[in-house]
C-alpha cells in the first residue's frame, strides 16, 4: 500500500503554483492556470528531478515516442516557451526555469510535498493542517432500514473532528458517494487529497451495535489507531464523541467534544435519535425532495423529544436550506427562527444555531441585517472554528459589504477543506470581479461549472464577467443559457436591459430595466438587480435614478463602497452631489464593519 501512493501523486508546490500531476492541473493561489500537453509534460519532468539538469535528448524521449518523424528542437523549444509564459517566467531572467546551454533545462524553485511523508505529520504545506477524511462506515450486517447508519455516523464524527479547526476534515457531501462503495482507503486518500483517511464498519444487532474504526496514514499506509466500541443505539451519540476524539488525539489534535456541551444536545429517546440519524443522512443528499422529507423528519424527532438541541440545530438548517436553496421566501425564513431560538434557549452555545441565525439575519425577510449577521456568525466561529457554514457565508456577507480581501481569505480557507465547493467557487470568482480581474474572475467561474454545470449562482454571475468586459455576443448567449434555468428571474433581464444599454438600444434597455424592476417576491440577490439596472440608468443618462436605485442596492445587502467607488459605469456619476454623499455614507459603514470584523 505504500508503493501506491508515490510523491507523483501527490500535489507539489514551487512558489506561489501548485501541481497535482494525476489531474495535470497547474495553479497559482487557487486559479487553475492553462497548461497541457507537451508543455505539462516538460514541468512534471523539471518537478521530478528538481534541482537536476533535464536534457534536451531526455525530454525528447519523453515528449516522442521513437517512431515519430517531427521537429525534436522546434518542439522543445515551443513546450519550453509555453511553460514560461505560464509561469510568467523569462529566459533571461528565470525565476523558475533555468537554461543551461548545450545541457538541457533545471527547476530553480524548491517543491514541496515532493518527499512522501512518513507519519501522521504530514501537513498541507499552504495551511501546516493535515488534511482528513472520514469515509461512510461499512454496515457488515446489511439491511436497507439501517443504511442511513453509514452516512449519519459519519457526519458526527467529521462534524466534531473538524469543529476545533486544527485538522482540515472534508465534509460529508464530499464523501457520501463512497458509501455501499468497495473501496481501497488509500485510492481515496489520493482522490481527496488528503493526509489522513479515517474508515469504519457497524455491525448491529437489533438495539445492539458493534462499531470499529480505523485511522490510516496515506503517505506510507500503516495504520495510526484501530478503535472498537460496543454500545446501545441510545448510546450511540457518546460512541460517536469517543471515536472523533480518539481521533484527534491520534493526530495530536484537541479533544474533538467539548466538555461543556450539555446533556439536552443529545436525546434518549430512541425513535427520535433514529429519526435524527435518518434526517442526516437525507440532508446529506442536497436536493428539494430530501431536504423535505428531513425536515418531517426533524419536525417528529423534536416532538418526541422537545429537548433535543442537536435536532433543533439541524431542524433551523434545514429549514434555511429550503430557504436559500429550493424556495426563498420568509415562511422558511420564520420556521428557521422558531427553531433557532428553542436551541439557543436550550443551549446558548451552540455553534450551528448561531450560524443559522447569521443566515437568517441576512436575508430579504430580515432586511439584510448585515452588522448583527456577522455578530452571530463571528459567535459560531468562536465556538466552533472549524464550522465551514459559517466559515462560508461571513465570507459571503464580507463580500457584500466591501472587505474583499477578508471575503477571498474565507472562501479559499473552505476550498482548503473542500476544494470543490461550487459556491464557494463563484464567490470567489465575484471577489475577482469586483477588484476588476476578469480572467481570474472567469477562471474561478468556469471551475465552478466543472464541478456543478447546472450550479445557479455560476449561471446568475457569469454573464456579468462578460458585460464588464465588452464582450456582447458572448454576454448575450450567457443570458441565454441562464434563462433556460432561470427563465423569470429580474436579475438577469436587468443584465439583459445592461446589454442593450451598450449596444446603444436605448429603448430596449429602458423596457427591460422596467420589466426586471417591475415587482415580484424579493430574492437573496435582489441587491445584485438594482445594482445592475443603477448600471443601466447611468449609461442611459439618468443620474437621479442611477443613485436612488444604489441605493436600495446598499439598503438591501450591498452596501459595497469599494464596489460603487471604482465601478466603470458610474463614472458619470462621480461630481453629483448625490452620488458623493451616498458614498462618503457608505464609507463611514465600510470603515466600521473593517474596524470590527476586519484583520487588526
């Protein structure tokens, strides 16, 4: 098993790149960076044998196979090239790659992560956290009524590994699709990139469970501990707490349950723990039927067991899912306040009840509170640091009011414990927007798209990138391919209403700005239409409207001076008094969410 993980799979480091040569991608912070073929191969070559000379003759019999007939210097020489301008590198004065004439080529930067590690302390060089997965456990007594089992217990024990924020702990929706799988731990840990690979397995007999897990290195194979456990279903929440911290402690990380957390977080009840398990393993799934059916779930379990926090928590999860996700609206909204206020009142710390108080808070039905948000998520993160939800969306509310540096540190700390999160992806493809870098902008985009082709938000965003950057045709086919999942939403019409503005229609740009403004249920990213339709009414000479519509953009979430400050369109704008004064308004704002959320 050790041979199976060889450093070539692993992701190498040099600068400020990143490689992973089983995917043969390069980035750079994140950003995947256009590089294949030849040019990859010639790079892979270099990282292999960093610090030596790789020459000419060897690269040709790498990049060739002995029976073709081409060019071997010309080729060489044209891979060479495409490497530099990918590195942003020079022959005559390289950073990273070196020539030695008449010799061959030599990597001058060191790399990273190229040794395999030997123990448990191998460390992601960007963040010096291990990164761990914890697999779907193994029912050896199979029977359909208890696979949500395998999910549920697995999403206890990566909840509390991952709450201290010590150890980067994939969460559930990453590996719920190795359950009912067979599966070689140490394949997956290459898969996930990870460290660490945490595994397990259920027997149960009736009321009676068997549950043994173990812990594996994934750089050498051996294993770090094998824990067994016998307990009752009733039992089972302890169980869970025992096998996260034997865990931790195994990677010489804190104790994963806190001490304080009181005795109502639990449920001795039977019917509603199971219900709990269920709705788990339902939400694990991401999708309207199920979150619907874990949400009756929840609704029965907290009504067997009125006391039950945990199912509290989840219940106002939920309930806010339903509300962001599947069907914005405030009933959701409302029934997401109830139960957060009952787990709050049972436990006043607990971590995902004071994350989604922070979503609720900032949201249409609550006007977007965007101060007492950040309070309630900065409250969650403080109790739990390794809460991603939280992690995700104060992210996403820095964003909206201003603090872009803060907003992008956030998101790529999610992306370090789930790098294929799709919506963290389009924030941060937003960010790069707003500071007006298009091609990382569309770089993060189009990740989000691989990752999830039909993710609304990349299809809502997307089309900006282009408007912002001229580029019509391309602007209007992406409002086209919006439209066909989101045929009625006034954002993109307002888009739409943008890009005949430019095209100088000015008819047809001022009945689509009407048509989006015309009225309809308030949205999470309403703010992002009267922004752009303010964008509309700049370009098409109404000052007056332009303002008060940037207006009811930072009434309603985005309150973003950078953002107006340096926006092309309302460069005309810039000497209305009006304008001034919205702006030294929203200053005074920005500067105060800085001084008490920001870096100090």
């Amino acid at each position: 098993m050790a041979e199976s993980l060889s450093s070539s799979q692993r992701i190498l480091r040099f600068g400020t790149f990143e490689v992973n040569p089983r995917s043969g991608e390069l980035r750079k912070g994140g950003v995947r960076i256009k590089l294949h073929g030849q040019p990859f191969e010639v790079l892979a070559m270099l990282l292999e044998r960093r610090g030596q000379v790789v020459t000419r003759e060897e690269l040709r019999l790498r990049l060739w196979p002995t029976d073709t007939f081409v060019n071997f210097d010309h080729g060489v020489n044209t891979a060479i090239n495409k490497l530099r301008e990918a590195l942003g590198d020079s022959a005559d004065n390289p950073r990273f790659v070196e020539t030695l004439p008449r010799r061959g080529y030599r990597l001058l930067a060191g790399v990273e992560g190229a040794d395999q590690a030997t123990t448990a302390e191998a460390v992601l060089p960007v963040t010096g956290k291990r990164a761990v997965a914890v697999l779907p456990f193994k029912l050896l007594t199979p029977n359909p009524e208890d696979d949500y089992l395998s999910v549920a217990l697995a999403d206890a024990v990566i909840n509390q590994l991952g709450a201290k924020g010590e150890l980067l702990v994939r969460p559930t929706g990453v590996v719920a699709c190795y359950a009912k799988q067979a599966i070689d731990p140490l394949t997956v840990a290459r898969e996930l990139n990870v460290q660490v690979i945490v595994e397990g397995s259920i027997q149960k007999f009736g009321q009676r469970l068997r549950l043994h897990a173990q812990v594996w290195n994934a750089a050498d194979g051996s294993t770090l501990l094998t824990v067994k456990h016998d307990s009752e279903m009733a039992d089972l929440f302890a169980v869970q707490d025992k096998i996260a911290d034997a865990v931790a402690r195994a990677l010489g990380a804190q104790a994963a349950a806190s001490p304080e957390a009181p005795a109502a977080a639990h449920t001795k009840h039977p019917l509603a723990f199971e219900l709990f398990l269920r709705a788990v393993e339902r939400l694990s799934r991401v999708n309207l039927w199920d979150t619907h059916t874990a949400i009756e779930m929840l609704e029965k379990a907290v009504k067997l067991d009125p006391g039950f926090v945990a199912a509290w928590a989840r219940l106002a999860e939920a309930y806010m899912v339903m509300a962001v996700t599947f069907e914005p609206g405030v009933r959701w909204v409302r029934r997401g306040d109830r139960a957060i206020r009952r787990a709050l009142k049972l436990d006043p710390r607990n971590a995902e009840a004071h994350c989604e108080r922070g979503r609720a808070l900032w949201t249409p039905g609550r006007n977007f509170q965007n101060r007492a948000a950040l309070r309630a998520l900065s409250t969650a993160l403080r109790l739990s640091p390794g809460c991603q939800r939280a992690k995700t969306w104060q992210s996403v509310i820095f964003l909206h009011v201003g603090m872009l540096e803060e907003a992008k540190e956030g998101l790529l700390s999610v992306l370090n414990t789930d790098p294929e999160n799709a919506f963290s992806l389009v924030f941060l493809g937003q960010i790069a927007m707003y500071r007006w870098d298009y091609d990382e902008a569309e770089e993060y985009h189009l990740r989000a798209f691989h990752v999830d082709p039909t993710n609304i938000w990349a299809h809502l965003f997307h089309p900006t990138i282009a408007l912002y950057r001229g580029q019509l045709e391309e602007a209007s086919e992406r409002i086209r391919v919006a439209h066909q999942l989101l045929p009625e939403d006034p954002w993109l019409r307002s888009c739409e209403a943008l890009l005949w503005a430019k095209r100088g229609e000015i008819g047809k740009a001022e009945e689509l700005a009407r048509r989006a403004l015309r009225g309809g249920k308030p949205l999470l990213h309403t703010h992002h239409l009267f922004h752009t339709a303010a964008a509309v009414d700049a370009l098409l000479r109404n000052p007056a409207r332009a303002i008060a519509l940037l207006r009811k953009a930072s009434s309603t979430g985005l309150p973003s001076y950078p953002v107006y400050r340096e926006d092309p369109h309302f460069h005309s704008l810039r000497e209305q008094p009006e304008f001034l004064s919205l702006m030294g308004k929203l200053k005074r704002e920005w500067e105060g969410y800085r001084q008490e959320f920001g870096q100090h």
